[in-house]
C-alpha cells in the first residue's frame, strides 16, 4: 500500500509556505510513501454451537483452554492467529491485509463445518467487521512535534516524560496516530485500509508544514561497545587458605613490606656466617646450637 503526493497538492489551501532553513528537495526525497500494514484484527460469529473439544481433538496447531473456554488455532497459510468460543464468535488476529483477513474467516469456518460434520448445512458468516488495524509508515523527513503540539493543543497529546512520540486523535474516520520526530507514523484504530489513506491524506499537509532535516547517521546515537568478555577470564590473585597451605596476594605483600620493611636494614653477626658456611645438609644444621642460630 502506498500513498503519492504532490508538492502542488501539499501547500494547496495551506498558506504561505512555512519559513524553514531546510531546502526541499533535501527532505523530500520521494513523491510515495509505503504504507506497511502490520496487523488486522476482526471477529464474526457463527449460527452454531461448536463442541471445541471435538474440534480440537480432529485438528492440529490448536489448544484448547478448557477453563476459559476458548480454542487457540494457528494458520499458517495466511498466518494468523484464530480465537474460537463454544457460542460460535471467533476472532482472527495477525493478518497482514484485509484479504487475507477475509480468506482466513472463509477457511476457519470450512474447517468447522467440516470437523462437526455439518456439511448438508449451509455455513454463513454473521456480523464480520474489522475491529482495529495497525499501520506504519516513514516519511522523508523528520517533524518538529513541540512545535505541532503548540499549535494543534486539542488534537493532540504529547508527553515526553511518559512517551516518546506524540498522539493525534483524529475524528472522522476515526484513528490514532503516533508522530515521531524522526518522520514515523504509527496508526492504531482505523477499520479499513481506505480509512488509514484518508487520514494520511488529511495528516500529511500538517505535518508537512513543522517538517525538518532528519539526523544523519553519524550523529545518532551509538551504541556503546564494551569491550569483548572472555568465556574464562582471568582471575586475579587473591589472599586466603588452600589445603595446608596460606597464600598471600602481591598487593598484600607490598603492604606488609611498606609497613614493616623488607628486612633489608638488619645486618647479619659475621661469626653467624662463618660457623653457617658449608653447611648444606640438614644433619649437619642440626648440630648447631639453637641459640647460636
């Protein structure tokens, strides 16, 4: 889904054009904006009863919640999502589009049909409506949302504590919209795709007149990179008992050193020497007098 625009139908009816220092053709770099359609929710119902257990017995992809009453179903093909209770409603969620909404109604009711035997019956779908749609969209440039919340205080909602972007509550049809500074659009409650053009086509001059430069990739934000961890690091040397044995660290023994010296101010008895010199064997040590050591 795309939406063109025009320069000639962007500032028709809109006044002179707003005084800015960004040229335009730096920020308008596209005359079409794609819309991306993210997720479709819509329910209908069934004229039946539906046995879920049965159902959920002769199925596969489902679970079935015996306490609150519900059977969980996942499609494939489109995927989705599919919520079905024992009076017969059933709710389809993740669709991309509102064709595929439609074909996965068709075939969830097939299925129902098939499993609980109710083929000589004829199947009709009741009540179908689409109940919220969600779509986002990226414009050229970026939007000035301080400035578009001063002007527009009614409409809008900005609270840059709680939130980052800023909501616009828009009427007729009715939809929400969420305004980033860096030019996404986030639309929540439209009911149709035609419903979510129309209100870019009414949101688009507007926000088009508090336009301005998108930031360039080198002055966003980095991501601050640490440095990269070892699957084993190394541990530092630390004092305390290991078996029998009692280890000191280095920075304690530089410690104990700084307090109480290394020991290189005591002078040793030169007689001490002389009776010590040649003795290499521990018989030999023995027979030195203890006090003389």
């Amino acid at each position: 889904m795309s939406v063109t625009y025009s320069n000639d139908r962007v500032f028709a009816g809109a006044g002179p054009e707003p005084s800015t220092s960004v040229k335009e053709e730096d920020i308008f770099l596209d005359g079409n904006i794609d819309v991306q359609i993210r997720n479709i929710v819509c329910n209908y119902s069934l004229p039946m009863h539906i046995d879920l257990r049965q159902l959920a017995s002769r199925s596969y992809n489902v679970f079935y919640d015996r306490g609150k009453g519900v059977l969980v179903m996942q499609k494939r093909s489109p995927q989705c999502y599919v919520k079905i209770f024992s009076s017969g409603k059933v709710n389809i969620i993740g669709c991309k589009s509102e064709v595929e909404c439609k074909k996965a109604a068709r075939q969830v009711a097939r299925h129902i049909q098939v499993i609980l035997e109710r083929t000589d019956r004829t199947m009709k779908i009741r009540n179908y409506r689409v109940c919220n749609l969600l779509a986002t969209c990226k414009l050229p440039f970026g939007i000035k949302i301080e400035e578009l919340h001063r002007q527009y205080p009614a409409q809008t909602e900005y609270e840059p504590e709680l939130m980052v972007g800023m909501i616009w509550k828009h009427e007729n049809p009715k939809a929400s919209l969420r305004i980033h500074t860096t030019g996404s659009i986030t639309i929540a409650g439209a009911s149709s795709e035609i419903h979510v053009q129309q209100v870019l086509e009414f949101i688009y001059p507007i926000v088009y007149e508090f336009r301005c430069a998108t930031r360039s990739l080198a002055n966003r934000a980095k991501k601050r990179k640490s440095e990269p961890q070892r699957r084993n690091p190394k541990r530092k040397a630390a004092s305390g008992a290991y078996g029998n044995v009692v280890y000191f660290s280095d920075e304690e023994l530089d410690e104990f050193d700084d307090y109480y010296g290394d020991g290189s101010d005591i002078e040793m008895d030169p007689e001490m020497d002389d009776e010590l010199e040649g003795l290499d064997d521990e018989d030999e040590l023995e027979d030195v007098p203890k006090s003389e050591i």
